[in-house]
C-alpha cells in the first residue's frame, strides 16, 4: 500500500489523477499545509469499516499473521480442594 498526498489545488486542477493515486492506497488531500481529507478506493474504505463480530471473523482478517501478539502467560496456583 502506498500513502500519498496532494495539495487541494492539484487534487481540483486533476481529479483523475487522485482517483488513480488512491488505488494504490490512502491519498491525503492537503490545505493550509495540513491533511484535510483523505481519498480512498471503495475497497479500502469497505476495509476499513467492516465490522468483526466475533474471534472467527477477526482471525479471518487478511494478513493477521502479521499482528504482533504475544500474549502473558498465565500463573495459576492451583491447590487440591479440602473436601473435610
């Protein structure tokens, strides 16, 4: 994916060319020296704001493997129960 950015009067001048920038990922529409909008494809925005609703979905998610998780292990003590 590649962030790309374009001044507001370059974006006006050559619509176009934003369109066919945002394919290849987010296109950040800059004014005042500042990202003031963001033009993304259908596909990134569907990405984007789908959502997961349970763990399957969310392991099903493209390129998962690559999150960084290692979760804490876990001491429990455990103790034989006193039934007396």
């Amino acid at each position: 994916m590649v962030i790309s950015t374009i001044s507001n009067r370059d974006f006006e001048r050559n619509v176009a060319a934003a369109k066919r920038a945002a394919k290849d990922g987010p296109l950040f529409i800059i004014e005042g020296g500042e990202p003031a909008y963001v033009l993304l494809s259908i596909e990134q925005y569907q990405l984007l704001t789908k959502r997961r609703h349970n763990i399957v979905d969310a392991l099903a998610m493209p390129r998962v493997a690559e999150i960084g998780f290692e979760p804490p292990r876990l001491a429990i003590g455990l103790h034989p129960a006193d039934f007396a």
